[in-house]
C-alpha cells in the first residue's frame, strides 16, 4: 500500500515536472510568435530576449551554487570576462564563431583557476574570494584602459554574422537568442540528470563518503566550474552583442545581487527553480515600469525591491519556491 | 614622508570600519557585510543634518543616535531572527548584501545621486609638518581615530561590559552558562560598531565629497583590514588596516596608478587564500 502511493506521489512529481517545462515552451512560443508577427512590440521582444539571456546565467550558476554547493560569487564577473572577450574579438575582425568559442573557454579556464585556488575552502570563505575575485575582474575592466577603455565601456559592438547570416532585429536576435537558451537549458538538464549530476550533488552532500569512494573530488569540481564558466561566457557573449554596449557596471554588484536572488527564490538545486526565478523576477522587474514613477527613481526603486525580496525569502522561506537544499 | 601621512589619514579611517567589522564578526559570528553601509548612512546623515542646522556638533550628535539606531534594527529585525532560526553564516552573509543593497539604494532615492560636500572648513590650507602637507580635516581624522581606539581599547579591557563582550567572542555558550545574555551583547557589539562606523562616516564626510558608492569600497578595505590583521582580534585588524593604507599609497611606485584601487582587492584575495587568520591572527577556526 505504501509503496503504491509512493510511487503514485512520484509519478505526479515527474508530470508535474513535465508539464512545467511543456507549459514553459508553450508560453515561449506563443510570446515569439506574437513578437515576430508583430502583435506584441518591440519592447516584449527586447524583455524575452534579457530573459533569455538571465536564464542561461541563472542555470549555470545554479549548476555550480545549487548542484554542486560551491558559493560561487564570481558568475558575474564571468559573464563579464565573455562580454569583453567576444566584443573585443569581433572588433578586432576575427570571425563570430571564434570569438563565441574564445568567450566560453576563457571564463572556464577562470572559473577552474579560480577554483584551482579556493579548493580548500568552504561556506562563508569561499563566498567571500570569489567575490574578492569579481571585484578583482572589475576593477580590472576598470582600470585596462588601453583594452577595455575603462569606465567608458565598449560601444558600436558589431552585431552577430556567421555563414552570411547577419542578425539585424531584436526578433531575430530572440528567435536566436530562445535557441541558445534552450539549448543551455537541455544540456544542463542532462548534466543534472546524468551519473555526474548525482556526483555532483555527493560533492555537495557528503564529501567525505565520496573520498572514501575513491572519486576525485577537486576534478568534479573543476569540471562543474568550467561548465558553469562556459555558459556564464555565452551569455556574456549574447549580451555583448545584443546590447552593443559594455561597461564594467554592467558586471557588478547590482547584477550580482538580482542574480542571487534569482537563484534564492527560485530555490537551489532545482532547474524549474532557476528558471521560474528569472521570469518571475523579470515580471516583477518590467511591471514596475507600469507604475507612475519617473525614471530615475526606478532603478534604485527596483533594487530596493530585490533587496527586500531576497531578505524576506531568507528569513521566511530559505528554501525558495523549487528549492530543495538548504545553504550550508 | 608624504605617502606616509597619506596612509596614516586613510589607514584610521579603514581602521574605524574594520574595529566595528571584527567586533561583529567576533561576538556574532558571520561577517555583517553591510557595514560599509552603516558607513555611507552616517556620512550622508551628517551631511544632511549639517546642512539643516549648519552645526557641526548637532550633525555629530545625530548621526550617532541615528547610526547606532539603524545598526540595533538590523541587528533585531533581521540578523536576529536568522540567527533564532540557525541559519548558517552563508545566509547570514546573503542577508548583509541584501542590507547593503537596500540601504545604499534606500539613500540613493533619498537623497539623488549628486555629489555632496560638507565644506565646513572653507577651502584649505596645508600645514607643513616634518616635510608632508596636511591638512586640518586630515588632522581631524587622525587624532579622533586615535581617541577611537583608545576608548575601545579601554572600554574591551578596564569594564565589566567590556569583559563580557570578550567572553561572548571567545565562547558563546560558555558564557551563557556563566549567566552572560549573550544576545544582549551580540546587539551591543552592532552598537558599538555602528557607532564607530558612524564616526568614520562623518570623518569621511568632513574630507572628502560623498557618493553612494563608497560604501562598498570602505567595506572592501576595511573588511580587507580586519582580515590582513586578522578578524578574529581588534588590535590586530587596526594594525592590518594601516598595513591596507599603507600598501595602497605605497603601491603607486609600483603599479599605474589607477591600479590603487586594486591593489587592496589583490591583498584580500590573496590573504582570503593563503592566510585566511590573518598575521596576527588566531586560530579559532575549531571551535566553529
């Protein structure tokens, strides 16, 4: 008897699983088919597109901070090293598709440094240097100024070409940007999914028995962190190109916190979770441009509200909305 | 001699941060992030009150009250119930950013983003003292810190409260057997350091002009103070902020200067890897 209802509690679980991803893609196709037909306006174009862009650094990261239990602070900064490497790459007439692979690999091989460095330690430490390293990585975007031109940021970043397809319109950069969050989305959830996943998890969950299985540890690691590093650089590389427009700020603190809190409300070690995060976030975020407030309140107005919201989910519901760990 | 005096001037006011920070960190046990925070309010509290009243002492007076005001409610609205429900340090630190954040934004909406000066002191004139030019507000900044830290250090060692506050840091729950509230002193020790944060934050705003920003950088170099120091002692993460002070301004020989930023960034991530407690430092790790 009980296992039967066990079981049966299972299966719901995994069609409830399902049907959150069906439900997910349906939407998503409907809003990009409304978008290219031109029912919806730019603007909903542009807000699916920064979605788009969040969801793949929001999966990776959660890979990393949820899956595998390392306090990763640097993602951002990541994210940066991907914007500069495919902006600068491209300026300086290499192809798209070098750049994209450059951009990638550069912020894994950070990413294993960087965990190459902080291997031994946990929680709290290892939380603060690798925010010692993103406030490393920005104040180098800041201070290179024969590269990165400093605080005046990059601009007139050409937009993607390859194969003589160039993307013009913020519709094409959706349709092509949904593409490579989707992608990201799958393979991440195989990995998730697969025999490394549930490696990872141990990682997270018992360290010790793992060693004593003779695994190794430090390259499980190593491999999350760079997985991670790779998509943090693609996104990177979209918003670098979307945007056209780099500038160290955009790679910090305020990134930094929405990111967190994304992850914290969507709740660790859940894919839904993440991704349900950034879209409720984001809601959350452009209807407050519905409200009658001028502009230049509404960027600390908005932050505020992430503040708030990250602070009472702590105190109130630690485990986010999917989450299913709690922070060590 | 004068990159020395510079560093002196910037090493007592990271000082003042990175007392406040250690002094948490010691009796609470996680790391109050959003110090820097507490920094940037009292310096924009005494801004406004000054410019309200254009009494120096009245904008003193109330940035004290405010500050130490603003460092018990985040003690009792937020760290508090975390701490009753035992979360882990990382949610704690998490929290600090979120009142970093809030707080730095909630100022930003309050007061705009345009730079502020006090400008009490009319423009300035340096003094010559042995071959470095000073300044009066650098003065200022000098001797009050000074006094700062010596009414800590009186007030850590000669009292009762003192006592008990060492007690707390050292073992929390042996001193609640001993009949310590520890919860009352782990509020006083946010007292405490909002206070001392406070008067950082108006010695800033006495030198120097005011943006938002600061708060995150003071916290990076005190924060990088208490560590190089070591954050489980005061004294040593006094010392450790000088060392920051003197590293930064030094430094510039070395490195571009738009690398003086950096350079204490460069110091905490290598101190954070290599020598987490710091050179002065005590083990205290095991009894976590």
């Amino acid at each position: 008897m009980g296992t039967i209802q066990k079981n049966n509690i299972i299966e719901t679980l995994k069609d409830s699983q399902k049907a959150f991803w069906l439900i997910l893609f349906v939407i998503d196709i409907i809003f990009i088919f409304l978008c290219l037909q031109g029912i919806l306006n730019e603007y909903f174009a542009h807000v699916l597109v920064v979605i788009n862009i969040y969801l793949i650094l929001s999966i990776s990261l959660n890979l990393v901070m949820g899956f595998t239990g390392l306090l990763n602070l640097s993602h951002i900064a990541l994210f940066g090293v991907g914007a500069y490497t495919s902006a600068l790459m491209i300026m300086n007439g290499y192809s798209y598709l070098l750049s994209l692979l450059l951009a990638m690999l550069l912020p894994g091989v950070f990413a294993v440094l960087l965990m190459f460095a902080t291997r031994k330690l946990k929680s709290d430490y290892l939380m603060l240097v690798t925010f010692g390293f993103s406030f490393l990585l920005y104040s180098i975007f800041i201070s290179w100024t024969s590269l990165t031109r400093g605080p005046l940021g990059l601009n007139n970043i050409p937009k993607i070409s390859f194969f003589d397809f160039t993307i013009y319109s913020t519709n094409q950069f959706l349709v092509f940007s949904t593409i490579m969050a989707i992608v990201s989305i799958i393979i991440i959830y195989n990995i998730t999914k697969s025999s490394f996943g549930r490696l990872l998890q141990a990682v997270r969950d018992d360290e010790i028995s793992l060693k004593l299985l003779g695994k190794n540890i430090e390259l499980i690691k190593f491999k999350a962190m760079f997985i991670s590093g790779l998509f943090a650089g693609l996104a990177g590389s979209l918003f670098a190109h979307y945007s056209q427009y780099i500038e160290p700020n955009s790679f910090w603190i305020v990134d930094l916190i929405f990111l967190l809190t994304v992850l914290i409300v969507g709740g660790l070690a859940s894919n839904r979770g993440a991704v349900f995060g950034v879209i409720i976030i984001m809601i959350l975020n452009e209807s407050l441009r519905l409200l009658p407030i001028p502009s230049e309140i509404l960027g600390p107005t908005r932050q505020i509200i992430y503040a708030l919201i990250l602070i009472l989910i702590l105190l109130y519901r630690p485990k986010g909305i999917f989450g299913r760990i709690d922070l060590k | 001699m004068q990159l020395l005096f510079n560093s002196v001037v910037a090493g007592s006011i990271y000082a003042l941060v990175a007392i406040g920070f250690s002094l948490i960190f010691q009796t609470n046990r996680f790391m109050h992030f959003a110090h820097g925070s507490a920094v940037v309010f009292s310096a924009y509290i005494a801004f406004h009150f000054f410019s309200l009243s254009n009494s120096l002492l009245i904008a003193i007076i109330a940035t004290l009250i405010l500050s130490s005001i603003l460092g018990y409610l985040m003690h009792l609205l937020i760290y508090y119930p975390l701490q009753k429900k035992k979360s882990s340090s990382v949610i704690l630190l998490i929290a600090s950013f979120g009142i970093l954040f809030l707080i730095d934004n909630g100022l930003l909406l309050y007061f705009g983003s345009g730079i502020k000066n006090i400008n009490y002191f009319g423009p300035l004139r340096g003094m010559e003292f042995f071959g470095a030019l000073i300044t009066k507000p650098q003065l200022i900044i000098v001797l009050s810190s000074l006094l700062c830290l010596i009414f800590i250090y009186l007030l850590m060692t000669k009292t009762k409260l003192g006592r008990n506050l060492r007690a707390v840091a050292d073992n929390n729950d042996l001193a609640n057997i001993m009949g310590i509230e520890s919860k009352k002193y782990m509020a006083l020790s946010f007292i405490i350091g909002s206070v001392l944060a406070s008067v950082a934050g108006v010695l800033i705003a006495l030198e120097q002009t005011l943006s938002i920003n600061m708060g995150t950088t003071y916290m990076i170099k005190g924060f990088t103070g208490a560590i190089i120091g070591g954050v489980n002692s005061v004294p040593a993460s006094i010392l450790g902020s000088y060392i920051v002070g003197l590293a930064e301004n030094f430094g510039v020989w070395f490195l571009p200067s738009q690398f003086k930023e950096a350079i204490s960034f460069i110091l905490l991530f290598l101190f954070l890897l290599y020598k987490p407690n710091g050179l002065f430092g005590i083990d205290k790790s095991s009894r976590k």
